[in-house]
C-alpha cells in the first residue's frame, strides 16, 4: 500500500519506520528542511516510562493558581494569547481534573508507554542508533521534608498502575547521582523510577529517519502540508506547497498542528499547543554533570545527561503559537542547573530553544484510526511524546495492517472527540 504520513517529528518518523518494515511504500512529509525541527529538536530527553501521569488531575486547578503566583511558575498563561479556543480547551481540561478521569487517562496513558518501553528496548537491539541513550533510572527530587511527605496518594497510585519505584534518602539520591553530593543541603530525598531512561530525541529521530531511508522510505522536505481532499468516506490526496500528492492512506502526525488539517473534515479534535523552553549545555566537568534525570519536583524542571552536554527542560506555558524566545523564561532551567549541578556545564554558551507540546485535553495521545477509513492518526502525545513514541508507532502499524494488536486501543482513538 503507498502510504503518506505527513509529519516529520518523533511520532511521523517512527510511524514510517514500522509501515515501511512491514512492506508499505511510505513517503513523509514535512515543511521544515529536516525532521524531528519542531517539537522533537530540544524537549528535555526523558523516557518517563514511570513517570507517565496526565496533566489533568485532581487538586491541579488549586496547584495551578498556586504556581502562577510562584517566582520561576512553572505554568504561565499569557494574556495576550488568551482567546475562545484557549479558554475552550482550558474548560475541557478542567472537566478532567476528577479522580475518576484521572484514574482512566492515566491507565490510557500507561498503556502507550510501557508498551513503548518495550517496543523501544527491541529497536535497539535491531538497529544501531546514536542518541546518546542510557537506561539509568530518573528521579524526582524533593526539596523538603514536607513535600516527601505529601507523596502518599501519588505512590498509591504508582504502585496500583503497576509501576516500578524507589523511595529513596538523600544518600540514596547521591548513590545514584553522585554529582549532588556537591549540593546535599538543597534537597531530603527523591523518588526514582529504575525502569525509566533518557536521551536526546532528535538525534534519535535524524538517526532513524536514515534507516527508514535505507529501505525505501522518501522524505518529501521543505512541503507544507495545505490540506486534505475527502471525497465519498475516503482522502483521495493532500494538497501540499508542492502539488497534491495520492496515496492508498494517509497519517496525520503534525503535532500541534494537526487540527489545523484535521479538523476541516468534520472533526473537533481538542490539541492545544502547550509552549515549553529547554537549554542544552556543553559538559565542563563530567564528574559534577548528572549520570541520567533529576526532575526538581518544586520548579518542575528536567536536568538530563546526554554524552557531552545536558538538557534542562520546563515550563508549561499557554501562549497560543507564538514560538519567540524570551530571555525571562529562561530563568527557571538556569537557576536549577546551576543550584543542583554548579560547575557541571557552560551556561553561557547554552542553547535556547522552545517549542510546543501537541496537548489534548485528558493527556492521552490520538492514535489509531477515523471515521474516514483511510486516514489515520499519530498525534497529540503532549508532554511525553518522545516516550510514547515507538509505542504509539507500532500500534498505528498494526492498526492499519488490520492486524491483532499488542495493546488494547480502547480510549486511543480521534473516536473518543467523535459525537
Ligand atoms: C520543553 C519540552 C520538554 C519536553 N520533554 C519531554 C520529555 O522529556 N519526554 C517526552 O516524552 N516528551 C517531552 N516533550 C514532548 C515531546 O517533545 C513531544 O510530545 C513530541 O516531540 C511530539 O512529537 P510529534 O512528532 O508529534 O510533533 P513534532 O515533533 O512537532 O512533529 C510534527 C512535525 O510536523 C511538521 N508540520 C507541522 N505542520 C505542518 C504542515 N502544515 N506542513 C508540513 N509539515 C508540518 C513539523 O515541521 C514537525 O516536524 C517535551 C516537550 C517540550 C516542549
């Protein structure tokens, strides 16, 4: 079958990697000059196989409010973007925030990535990739007693999803990263998820995007995608800045782009740009670097090693599309790297980078099939699209093979915004 995915970032990629391998003609496409340029560049390199929760949860509308009165919020919203879909899709989200949906999308959600733990893990032993990967476990770290103390309902729930974690002292935290011990007056203890892993998700998408090349897929860049030709319960083409192009089927995986195309055929579907900023650092001294993930609980900031440089990522901010970089926001990263990790890294010559998290409303990504039977959809994986990504991928693959899946696809559909 010769198949379009339009979409060039984690989520298209690996969707044409696992198409390709089981026999179909993939073409990609995607505007930018190379893939994984948006979203996929700079995020802040977790595979959060444990740490997988939905943004939505009971007691975050209260938190919210909390943070954004807080120096360094980790949660803005501008002003200036607010409009009818923003205030739209914030009630759709809210509406999320009961125990009982929490409990059904963190399940969803849990599903797609332990899946892609797997799926993941298997690739690699497959193919050779560089992406500066390492499977050293992450840890959230808790700067105060009383913080570590509240953690009684998050580890309930970990332990009835099945999911593997350490509650551990700060000594512990220093066993497993030894650079901290430089900074043991900042924090009491953390908890560390052992199965989770790190590494940089652009390297991770340029390298596979070459063995997809090795074996026939075509990558049709520097083409926006305009639209898509519906006619009689089938796309016939997409209209693209170079021409309209034919397929036997098509998968939307634009990220927060995808209503843009979607939504024109009939469809509501809710994913909302959630803007994010990231500096990456070259390493100065390796021995006060991180080995793997130190998530600072009260800043919610990412500090991940990647071979000779680190990642600090964080921020939610909802400021519509707008992509420009204000120095302000760079505050939160640099002050966690350089109150946990001093000396580790050359802050002035980071880069700073943004971009914006496909978000739906219940945090569970739109992956499977549509109304429309040969239109397929790869998209809103939020905050956890990278690890999401083989997962979702390979899921999609049998989707369309018509095949037995590995994991249930209940609740992972464009169904559920469906009337
Ligand atoms: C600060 C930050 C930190 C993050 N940290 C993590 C993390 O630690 N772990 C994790 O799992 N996830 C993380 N994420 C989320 C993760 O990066 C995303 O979920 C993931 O990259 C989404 O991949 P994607 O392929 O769906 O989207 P994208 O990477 O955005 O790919 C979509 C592609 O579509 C193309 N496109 C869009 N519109 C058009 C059009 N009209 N025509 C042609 N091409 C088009 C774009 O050029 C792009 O290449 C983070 C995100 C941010 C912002």
């Amino acid at each position: 079958m010769k198949i379009i995915v339009l979409g060039g970032g984690v989520a298209g990629v690996s969707t044409a990697w696992y198409l390709a391998r089981s026999g179909h003609d993939v073409s990609v496409v995607d505007r930018r000059s190379a893939v994984g340029d948006e979203t996929s560049y700079g995020n802040a390199g977790m595979l959060s196989y444990g740490y997988t929760s939905p943004w939505a949860a009971p007691g975050v509308p209260f938190k919210a409010i909390k943070w954004a009165m807080q120096d360094m919020a980790p949660i803005l919203i501008s002003p200036t973007s607010f409009n009818l879909r923003t205030a739209k899709w914030m009630m759709q989200m809210l509406g999320q925030c009961t125990e009982g949906a929490y409990r059904i999308n963190k399940a969803r959600m849990l599903r797609v990535s332990q899946y892609s733990r797997t799926c993941l893990n298997e690739l690699i032993q497959e193919l050779s990739l560089d992406f500066d990967h390492r499977a050293k476990g992450t840890i959230e770290l808790f700067r105060s007693q009383e913080k570590m103390d509240s953690i009684g309902a998050d580890i309930e729930s970990l332990r009835n999803c099945g999911v593997r974690h350490e509650v551990i002292d700060q000594a512990e935290c220093i066993h497993h990263e030894p650079a901290l011990a430089n900074m043991r007056e900042k924090f009491v203890g953390g908890l560390r998820f052992p199965e989770d892993e790190t590494g940089d998700c652009n390297k991770f998408t340029a390298a596979l995007a070459e063995k997809c090349r090795s074996i026939g897929v075509k990558f049709i860049l520097d083409t926006t995608v305009e639209k898509l030709d519906a006619v009689s319960g089938r796309v016939t083409s997409v209209h693209t800045s170079k021409g309209e192009m034919i397929a036997d089927a098509f998968v939307v995986a634009l990220g927060s782009y995808s209503s843009f195309i979607l939504n024109p055929l009939g469809f509501n579907l809710p994913i909302y740009p959630i803007k994010g900023y990231s500096l990456t650092i070259p390493i100065l001294d390796p021995s006060r670097a991180p080995q793997s993930t130190v998530m600072d609980e009260s800043f919610k900031v990412a500090v991940t090693r990647f071979d000779d440089r680190i990642r600090v990522g964080g921020t939610a901010e909802i400021a519509g599309y707008d992509l420009s970089l204000d120095k302000k926001r760079r505050k939160p990263t640099e002050f966690v790297i350089q109150d946990l990790f001093p000396g580790a890294g050359d802050v002035s010559k980071a880069e700073f980078w943004c971009g914006l998290r496909p978000m739906t409303p219940d945090s569970v990504p739109v992956v499977g099939e549509t109304p429309i039977r040969n239109l397929f959809t790869n998209t809103g994986h939020g905050t956890l699209g990278w690890t999401m990504s083989q997962g979702s991928a390979r899921l999609l693959r049998d989707v369309i093979n018509g095949k037995q899946t590995d994991i249930d696809t209940e609740g992972l559909s464009i169904y559920r915004y469906v009337n």
